[in-house]
C-alpha cells in the first residue's frame, strides 16, 4: 500500500499538542487593524484550539503529526 501524502498547506497552519488536539492561530489578524481594539488585536496572538467538530477534518489531512 501506498504512503499517505501530508497536505503540506495544512502542515504549516496546524500543530498538534501533546494531548493530540490541533492548535491553530486565528484569523482577522493581518490588517484593518485600526478598528479593531488593542483588547482584540492582543487576543489574536494566542493561539487557538481546532473545535471538536472540524477535528477529524485537520486529522486527515495530517496522517503522520
């Protein structure tokens, strides 16, 4: 059989943590910046968790990490 191919586009947006959930970083960050609050805009650095629904999606496209 075959080797399974990693989508390499997700490979660079997601990371998966030490308990095998997805960490992602968010999105609306990279400009208009100026509306938005400093509260807002300091959220954005954090990175977030992929939600339980879309899981198995990033899983398939990440078959080895």
């Amino acid at each position: 059989m075959p080797k399974i191919k990693t989508n390499r586009a997700a490979a660079k947006r997601f990371k998966r943590t030490g308990s095998g959930k997805f960490r992602r970083l968010k999105a609306y960050s990279s400009h208009i910046l100026t509306k938005k609050s400093r509260k807002r805009k300091r959220n954005f650095r954090r990175p977030a968790i992929v939600s339980s629904a879309d899981t198995p999606r990033v899983s398939r496209m990440l078959p080895n990490g």
